[in-house]
C-alpha cells in the first residue's frame, strides 16, 4: 500500500502518533518523561511531557540540590549557633540536632559540631554513635587550657557523619551546668568550628538556656503534631517574644520542624498547632517524616535514615541559612507538608495523557509575612548586615562598639558582667532540677512565688559563681 503524501510531497501526519503527541510542537530531550507509561513510549519516538508524579519528582529533585547550594555556599564572618529547644520531652530535640548537623556535614564536611546544653545530663551523646572518652563534664573542668583543635577534639565523640558531639557520657552524671558554662564552652567551640548545633533540655527558665540564647543565630523548634508538643512550644515561643530584643527575634524567625513517631495523630489537633505557630511568626514549618531508624532510640547513623528524613533535614537545615541571612522564607517547597505522590498516583498520572493536575484547596491559609533576622540585635554574619543600636545598648569597655547588654559583648566576645542575669527574659525566676517538667499551672504556679530578691536582700539565696537564681 502506498504511504500518503500531502501536496507538498510531505509525509501525513500520522493519527496514532498525534493521539499521544504532547500539545506542545516539540518536546526536548531533557524535558520528555523518562518514567512509567510516558517514558516507555518515549524509547519508542514519542516525544511527552512528565505526568503530574514525575514532575513532582523533579521540581523535588531541583529543590533539593538547590538547598544544598545554599548550605555549601554558606559563608559567615563568624560561627553561627543553632539552638534546637521545646520544653516537651520527647519532642525530637535529639535526632533534630544530630539530623540538621549531619544534614550540614554531609555536604559542608568537617567543621560542624553538636553541643549539649541541658541541666543535667542529656542523651545527645548516648543517641550518638561511640561513647565519649571524657565528655562534657571534663571540658567544662578543662575549657580554660584547651589550646588547639586536637585537644579540643578528645572531649567529643566524631561521628560516621563527620559531625563532632560533645555529651555527657551514657549512664553517668556531671555537674550541673550554669550559663557561664554554656557561654564559655560555646567561646571556645566557635575558635574551632563554624556551626554548633545546640540540644537543650525541657526546663526554659534556667541558666543554660538562657545562656544558649545569648549565643545562638536561629532558633529550631521540633514539635511533635500532638496537644502536649505544640502548646509547650507555644509557650516557649510566646514568653521568647514577650521578652523583647534578641529573644523575640529568634522567636518570630523561627524554623519549625514538624516530627512524627509514628504515633496516632489527630487531624484537628495537628491543624491547630501548624495554625499557632504561623500566628507567632512560624512561615518557616518543615514536615520531618517517620523514619524507623530514628524510632528505635538508639545509636542515629545518618547513613541508615531514609533518604527521604535526610532530605528533609537538608531543606530545614538550608532554612537555617537564609535565617541568619536575614532573607523571606524559602519558595522552593511552598508547603512542607505537600503529599508526595504515591507509587498508586503515580500509575493513575501516567495513564492520563492531558496530565490534568487538581487546583489547590481554595481555603488554604496563606504563609504569613516574616519577620526579617536582619533586624535582630547581633552582631553581622556577613560584611553587608549592619548592627542596629538600641538605647539600652551599651559601649563595650574592650571594643568600644555599641552591644546588646548580654553577659559578653557580642563583637569581642569580652566579658560585660561578672553573672548572667537571668532575671532579663522572665518577670520570676524558677531553679527546676533535672528533667522535672513544669506542671500544666505553670503560670499560677509562677505568680504564688515570691518577689524576687533584690541584690541587698540576696547575698545569702544567690550564687554568684554559678549564674543560677534560687526560687
């Protein structure tokens, strides 16, 4: 049988080809499905466009590598501190801080390193791969002769993922650390290495997490989708704002890392908390998927965590960098809890040729506006972030700079006050023991104390040494 030819002496078009065309003319190489139905057809000449699954895959795919340009590209005047913190136990704040500063190491390499900055002893360094020859007990006792890396380095424990721990050893005590420990440990952590992440404890009224405030960049908050979670990081959050300055900064811009452990969750539960958080500033909310290694509580390998934990953790972790960079929250996922499509989806997506996508849910609450990390009082990580002087600054005696009255400048890192005052965040102060969480009427609880004492009255009830205020 003859082949039919137009006028012009061209073949026809051919039907069954035009039934599967794309309805662009052309379709490159690059941009042609390569995956299920479409992509088979395509090995056989067919020129279409990815199903709604595939394209998913690779804006994804886009995303991620973009994230990774910024944590690789990341470069500041100064280290940058991370505090990870919710008042809940079993929160996340571990794995949240051993995923984010492997998620830093893995594409940054040496230089990143965990610190715990809990009352007591904490389980950073028991979730950590290896034990701790001395831990943070013994830096502490040491942190005046520490004089190079190498020394440095014997009081943490290296991981696979190259990320240095320092803990307290699994199944032993240590002194009780105070905000001059966290703030001088952090001193001298930061000649050393340029991210330190830091895993707090469940007490929000004590001298160590007021001494990781004063030295941290970004605030990371890890909430479980559950009542108890959420409204213990609510009320962190609110008395951070409440305080003012520095605090209030680190609040409005913070990065919320949605966790889940594979318990049951509660769907009008969960949209509250996601709602309460985006009212106190909360645009930048990562959903952190079950990841069953995580689950088993022990030893945290990054190389076992799913690829998909580890991505998440990438995207949260490039957040962290556009926050100390004072920039709007990331575009690249709009909606961190975005369903990825399903092996099922995406069978029904190649099987539809028009590759028709559902619009959007018309009641899906925009992103609130952020709040900008450049304004916060702190000295600049880049040569182009000016500092803003406030009238209650004072003039460092060292540098002469105008600083935010903190216990060390924050140029120089010069001693401003012989104690930290942990009276300048919170009306009342409370000294809790241990891991001891707050009673649900923490606040009649609080306003039944008695006034503080003022510097006449106290010489007998305060430490000066240790930074600490006794209730």
């Amino acid at each position: 049988m003859e082949t039919q030819h137009d006028v012009e002496g061209h073949r026809a078009p051919d039907p069954v080809r035009n039934l599967f065309r794309s309805s662009e003319a052309e379709v490159s190489t690059s941009e042609a499905a390569q995956n299920g139905f479409r992509g088979t057809l395509n090995r056989f000449g067919f020129k279409l466009q990815p199903g709604a699954a595939e394209r998913h895959a690779r804006e994804r795919r886009a995303a991620l590598e973009a994230a990774r340009a910024v944590i690789l590209h990341s470069a500041f005047t100064r280290p940058v501190g991370v505090l990870i913190a919710n008042p809940k136990g079993t929160s996340g704040k571990t794995p949240a801080t051993l995923g984010l500063a492997s998620a830093f190491a893995a594409v940054k390499g040496n230089g990143i390193c965990a610190l715990e900055v809990a009352d007591d002893s904490g389980t950073l360094a028991l979730r950590a791969e290896g034990v701790p020859q001395l831990d943070l007990g013994d830096l502490v006792r040491d942190i005046a002769s520490i004089r190079s890396s190498g020394q440095l380095a014997g009081y943490a424990v290296q991981q696979s993922s190259f990320v240095d721990v320092f803990g307290s050893r699994p199944g032993e005590s240590r002194p009780a650390l105070t905000a001059d420990d966290v703030v001088g440990v952090s001193r001298v952590i930061d000649e050393y290495y340029r991210f330190r992440f830091m895993d707090s404890g469940n007490v929000v009224t004590t001298g160590p997490f007021l001494g990781a405030i004063d030295v941290a960049d970004v605030l990371v908050v890890p909430v479980m989708m559950a009542r108890d979670s959420g409204l213990k990081a609510i009320e962190m959050l609110d008395g951070l704002i409440a305080a003012g300055g520095h605090a209030a900064e680190l609040a409005r811009n913070a990065v919320i890392l949605r966790m889940t452990d594979g318990r049951p969750e509660n769907s009008v539960d969960r949209d509250d908390v996601v709602r309460y958080l985006e009212e106190r500033g909360g645009a930048r909310q990562f959903d952190i998927p079950f990841d069953a290694h995580i689950a088993e509580r022990r030893d945290i390998t990054w190389a076992k965590v799913s690829q998909a934990t580890q991505d998440a953790f990438t995207f949260a972790a490039a957040e962290i960098v556009r926050v100390v960079r004072g920039e709007a929250p990331s575009t690249a996922v709009a909606r961190p809890s975005e369903a990825v499509p399903t092996a099922a989806t995406s069978s029904q997506d190649d099987e539809d040729p028009d590759g028709a996508e559902s619009a959007p849910s018309a009641d899906e609450a925009p992103t609130p506006a952020p709040v900008s990390a450049a304004a916060a009082p702190r000295a600049s990580v880049v040569p182009a972030v000016a500092s803003d002087p406030r009238e209650d600054w004072v003039t460092c005696s060292e540098c002469g700079k105008q600083t935010p009255p903190y216990t060390y400048c924050s140029f120089c890192k010069h001693q401003l006050t012989d104690n930290g005052n942990l009276q300048r965040f919170y009306n009342r102060g409370r000294r809790a023991s241990g891991y001891a969480e707050p009673a649900e009427d923490l606040p009649e609880q609080l306003r039944a104390l008695p006034p503080v004492p003022t510097d006449d009255d106290s010489d007998d009830d305060s430490d000066s040494g240790s930074g600490r205020v006794s209730a």
